[in-house]
C-alpha cells in the first residue's frame, strides 16, 4: 500500500503542476466543471483547453489500483460512492482559488493526506455542526470532551447587508471518530438500526440539539440556531457545510446573545446535568427545558405562552393531580424566592399565566397585550427556574425539585 501512495502522490502533482498554466485561462464555468463529480472530465475534454489528459488518465489508472475506489464507503446510515474519475477534477479545483491561483503546499499536502487517509484508513473524523445566528462570545467554549462552541470558518450561511442581520460567526460541534466500510454498490445493504455508528453519530446530534437548549436558559439574550449538518474532515466524502435557520431571521429576531466567559462554567455544569438525565430517562426537568426551547421558535403569543406553561407543569406538577393552578402558583414561588413579596409576585405572575393559557385553551376572550405580558413574564421566570433546578439536581439534590410537597412544608 505505501508503494501505491508514493505512485499516487507523483501523478497527483505532475496533475496539478500540469494545470498550472491552464487553470487560470479558464472562465468560473469552467472551473465549476473542472470539479463536477461524473461530467466534469466529458465537459472539460469538449473544450479548447490544452489540459495534458495522458497525465489525467496516468492519475485515474493509478487510483484504479485502490480496491476503494468505485465502492459504497458508508459510515453510519450515510454512503457515497467516491470514483477514480472524479478525484483528479475535484482534488484541482480545491488546489486553487477562485482567480486560478494555486493554493500554498501547505494546503495541497492536507489535502493529498486526507486522500492518502480516504485510502488507507478504517476510520473517519465526522462532525455535527450548527451556525449560530445572533449569537456573540468572548472566546471559543469546550463545553464538554467531543462539544464546543468554535469560530466558523465556512463562509457564513445568512449573508447580510450592513450587519443589519447577524451572521452565524460562531458554530456549535460534536464530534466523533466512526469505521468506515467499503462495499461494492450491488451489495450496499446493511443494519442501520443495530449500527454502533449510527447510534454515535444520533447522539452528535442529540448533543447539539441539548447544547442549543441549554443556551437558552443561560441569559436573556437569543440567537437562532442553524439546521444541524454532518461534515467529515475528508474531503472525499463532505459535500461542504450547509446550515440553515430554523426560523426566519430579521433584525427584530435578535436581542443579541453575548457568551461571556465568566458563564463558561455554569455552562458545562449545565449540560453535564441534562446529558447525565438525558441517559437516565424520561425526565420532567428536560421536558420543560425542551418546551421553553420550543416556545421560542413560535409565530404567535398564543402558542408561545402554551409551550411554556406547559414548561411550568411539566416542571411544578410532575405528580400533582388536583388544584393545578394553586399548586403550580405555590410550588413556583416557593423555589424561586426566599422572601415573602419576591414570593408573592411571581405566585401572581404564575397564576395568571395559567389563567390565561386556560382561556386560550377553551376559546375563551382574551386580550393580545394580556397574553404578550405573561409570556414575558413566563419566560423570564422559566428560564430562571430550569436553570435553577439544573443547577440543583447537579449538586446532587435532585428530590429537591421533584418532592414539591416536602418544599412546602419546609417554608412554612
């Protein structure tokens, strides 16, 4: 096998060296050709350019002698056919910029060893990566072994006019090492359910998913979150990073989120706890950080206001059974505040939000402004509230925000 890549190596470069004076006569059609996967050599050999194609067929032959190329290499549920004919196009068109300009040998020595990877490694470094509109920090954040908030170094999706929409700077990535197996296309047929990489790669972006949730409740500000995309740090098999909002996106989207380092810790403490409850089980502290989450992503104050009291219960009435309003008004305020007048606001406030998603609920009138009030006040008592009880359940006191009983009769 080293025999094979110091062979490809040298027809990989006498290929691009080739190129060199050719590459930049070339029209940005062209050069879109030069990596199209399947016609790019039958398009580009219909031209008048003076591309040296015995060296093109000197390359693909040598490939050929790879046992991987022409075969379904899939990692998880995905899979890609990579073909010998496409590799010397596609590894041009990454090896020089946009005006024709050949990149550093840095860059090109990168890219020969992911090719040298692609062929001879059993594994592949993949990546579940979501943009974050809106969204600022101080400093890139490791918020657990395989997550991290990072600088995005794609081009950012949302494009914008005078910064008047925030684009997504920053990027939040799981990631995790997975086998990659080669098989012939007739044959591509294997168990994705009982696929150990496949219930890896599930959890990258379960991983992501929590992350955004957890970033929710950490301070007022908010941000939208791109779609998740998996990439690969092979480019033989990434089609390139593409995220999208998962709301529509406007200046008025945006009450700028600010990531200071001084929240890092609270951060990883954070989802530490829900990843650790998550594996445990069902749980009613998830439920409601998943429905305040949710909440955010509504087109109206009536549906916005449902998602959170419906937070409240999941998280004040996990075992109550009567005198719903009462007890959720009473265990709320009973966990948010020590003195009795912080207490009795926030009854209030919990109270009438009850109220009012129950006349919303039954079709009863209700005034727009009355609903807008209490989902501000919902969702600035909830996020206080699903933080806190991460909080606690993380210090190990996780009976004290399920036994809602013995916190009322502690207070009295």
């Amino acid at each position: 096998m080293a025999d094979l890549w110091i062979r490809v190596e040298v027809f990989a470069r006498q290929w691009l060296e080739s190129l060199l004076p050719i590459v930049p006569e070339m029209t940005s059609h062209q050069r879109l050709f030069l990596g199209a996967v399947t016609l790019g050599p039958h398009l580009l050999r219909n031209t008048n350019l003076s591309i040296d194609w015995a060296v093109f067929d000197h390359f693909v032959g040598v490939l050929r002698e790879s046992p991987r190329f022409g075969q379904v290499a899939y990692y998880g549920t995905v899979g890609s056919t990579v073909r010998a004919e496409d590799i010397p196009g596609r590894l041009a068109q990454k090896s020089f910029d946009s005006q024709g300009a050949q990149v550093s040998e840095e860059t090109i020595s990168n890219l020969l060893h992911q090719l040298r990877s692609f062929m001879e490694d059993d594994e592949v470094k993949v990546t579940v990566r979501s943009e974050l509109f809106g969204f600022w920090a101080d400093a890139p954040v490791q918020i657990a072994d395989n997550l991290a908030i990072v600088l995005n170094t794609a081009e950012p999706t949302l494009m914008t006019l005078m910064m008047a929409i925030p684009q997504g700077r920053y990027c939040l990535e799981a990631n995790a090492t997975v086998n990659l197996r080669f098989q012939p296309e007739r044959d591509f047929l294997f168990d994705a359910v009982n696929n150990e990489d496949t219930r890896l790669i599930s959890g990258l972006y379960s991983d992501v998913a929590l992350a955004c949730q957890i970033l929710s409740i950490l301070d007022e500000g908010s941000f939208t979150p791109g779609s998740p995309d998996l990439v690969f740090d092979n480019w033989l098999l990434s089609s390139g990073f593409q995220s999208r909002p998962l709301r529509p996106v406007y200046p008025t989207s945006f009450d700028r989120f600010d990531l200071k380092l001084s929240h890092a810790d609270l951060l990883k403490t954070l989802f530490s706890t829900a990843r650790k409850l998550r594996e445990d089980g069902p749980n009613h502290v998830l439920v409601a950080l998943n429905r305040f989450y949710l909440a955010q992503f509504r087109g109206s104050f009536d549906d916005r206001l449902l998602d959170l009291v419906i937070a409240a219960e999941a998280m004040f009435l996990n075992d109550a059974n009567g005198e719903l309003s009462y007890r959720l008004a009473t265990r709320g305020a009973l966990f948010l505040a020590d003195k009795s007048e912080e207490r009795t606001a926030i009854f209030r406030k919990l109270r009438k939000a009850y109220e009012r998603r129950n006349a919303i609920v039954h079709g009863s009138r209700i005034q727009s402004l009355e609903v807008a009030e209490s989902v501000e006040d919902m969702e600035a008592t909830m996020r206080v509230a699903v933080r806190k009880a991460l909080v606690t359940i993380g210090a190990g006191h996780q009976s004290a925000v399920s036994n809602w009983d013995d916190l009322a009769f502690l207070s009295i």
